[in-house]
C-alpha cells in the first residue's frame, strides 16, 4: 500500500493527471477521468497505478520469454525518453517517423536495413575508396538518412511480440498495423482518445515531459527485471548440465568396478572357478582339472574285467 501511495505521489508531481479541455475529450475515458477543473479534465491517478502495473507486469512476462517488444514515440517531447529507454534494455524503437507497412510489409523494410548496413560497411572497411568524392558522399547521406528512420530497428530480425506506444492517437498508423497483426499494445492513453484501441491503456497525461518521463521509465524497469529473471534462469540451467555432465564419468566408473567384481567368480577353461569364491581353487566336478577320467580310472581297473 505504501509503494502505491508513493508512486501516486510521484505521478502527482509528475503532472500525470492532467488531461486535454473538456470539449476535446473522448467520452470512452470517462472512467478513467476524477474531476473537472477549469474546464479540463483530471485523470484518477487510482487508475493510473493500476494500468501502469497490470501493463509492467505483462510487459516484464514477455520480455522473460525472450521476445522484443517495440517502443514508439514519434512526438517532440517523447523522442529522448523513448530512445534512452529502449537502449537501455536493448530493444528496437521508432522515434523519428512511422514508416507506412513498418510491421505489415516488413520484409521490404528488412531489405532496406541491409542496404544500409553493407553501405556502412562498406564505408568502414575502405571498399569504396576507389569510388569519386561525390559518389562516396552520396552514399554517406543515403545511410545517414536511412539511419535516422531504420537505427533503432537495425538489430530486429522478425515482427516484435509487443509495442508501447506513447500518444495512440497521434500514432495511429502503428497502432492499426499492429492490430492487423495481431500484435499485444500498450499504451499511454490521455482523455482524447479511446483507451479500447489497445489491450492494456495506462491513462495518464502524454504531453507533458516529466509525465512520459516517470511511465516509460517504470515500464523499463519491469522489463529489465524480466530480462534478469530470464538470464537468471540460462545460468541455472547452465549450471544444472554441468553437473550432469561431471557425473557421467564417475557412474560409468562405479559400472566398470562393479562388473569386474561380478566376473571374479566365473568358470575358466579347465572347469575350475577363476577367482577366489567360497569354494576355494576346486571344482565340484573333478579337482584339478581332467575331471572324470582322471581319478577314477584306476579304481575301474582294480576290480577286475
């Protein structure tokens, strides 16, 4: 109860709870909205926490399964905090311009990201030295250009598992790709717009620095959590094969000692027992060795025929 009323508190100084002017609001947020105040809107900080924590924890179970998860805030105040955010946990972003088809005609924007990677390489393995001045120059802007849309999505080789949208109303091209995908959003939903547009909204106010700063930095904790937990887990299972593996010789040693005791007492060639069993160095059959015809020969004869 505590962690909640803080984290309320820290919502509070956030600006968190102010919302858009009454006549621009979505009447879809109305159970998210506490009061009116001077004609605007003061979003329930109750249902803020509750949002932001039902998302963080769904966020975090992804990010422990090994998938990527997209953050996207294409808007002036959200591009550092997205960019910082995301790098800090190493997934993709999209902070610069929404590409249209970046998820539905994703293997064409795939190709594009390889163009710019050789052109890089290119460039720094001295390739393109014969090359004129002009055309080097040419190639150059066409990465940097290429970089400033694609950079944050360089490293994601297929679709992600989910996006964190900041704004779904001024990122609306992203968010109807992503539900043509069916891919799970999240999102920052102030009180102009329709929190039903994605699977978790945390209502809170998208404009203000401080605001997006305070949600995106949570979310990014639950996520680097999940990822911990996730290589937490690697290491066990390291560890456990490890031990298996260094067992493994020493029960097939216990077999080898094993068998040579069970094959002490076997029989030898000449009818006697081989080891030292309760018997000793005889054979029931015929002591040393010729057996019937040996001792009992002579007695044979003694009788007479």
């Amino acid at each position: 109860m505590e962690n909640n009323t803080s984290l309320q508190q820290q919502l509070l100084e956030a600006g968190v709870h102010f919302g858009h002017l009454r006549k621009k609001w979505n009447p879809k947020m109305l159970p998210y909205i506490f009061a009116e105040k001077k004609g605007i809107h003061i979003i329930d900080l109750n249902k803020t926490v509750e949002g932001l924590q039902e998302s963080a924890a769904a966020l975090k179970q992804i990010a422990k399964s090994g998938k990527k998860i997209m953050f996207v805030g294409t808007k002036k105040q959200a591009k550092e905090i997205v960019t910082e955010c995301a790098q800090r946990v190493n997934m993709p972003y999209v902070t610069e311009r929404w590409l249209g088809g970046f998820l539905t005609n994703f293997n064409t924007v795939r190709k594009s990201v390889k163009k710019m990677q050789s052109i890089e390489k290119m460039l720094n393995d001295g390739t393109l030295d014969s090359i004129t001045k002009k055309e080097r120059l040419t190639l150059t802007r066409d990465k940097e250009k290429m970089e400033k849309v694609l950079g944050g999505i360089a490293q994601l080789g297929r679709v992600p598992a989910a996006l964190f949208i900041v704004d779904i109303g001024h990122e609306h091209i992203a968010l109807a790709e992503a539900k043509r995908l069916g891919i799970t959003t999240f999102g920052v939903v102030d009180t102009n717009c329709d929190p039903n547009k994605v699977d978790f909204a945390v209502p809170a106010n998208d404009d203000a620095t401080k605001s997006i700063a305070i949600i995106a930095q949570y979310i990014t904790a639950a996520i680097a959590e999940g990822l911990a937990e996730r290589q937490a887990e690697k290491t066990d299972e390291a560890e456990d094969a490890e031990e298996v593996v260094d067992r493994g010789p020493k029960f097939e040693a216990e077999g080898e000692e094993g068998g040579e005791r069970r094959g002490g007492g076997r029989r030898g060639p000449g009818g006697g027992n081989t080891g030292g069993g309760p018997r000793g160095g005889g054979n029931r059959r015929g002591g040393g060795g010729p057996g019937r015809s040996g001792a009992g020969a002579p007695r044979r004869t003694a009788g007479g025929r």
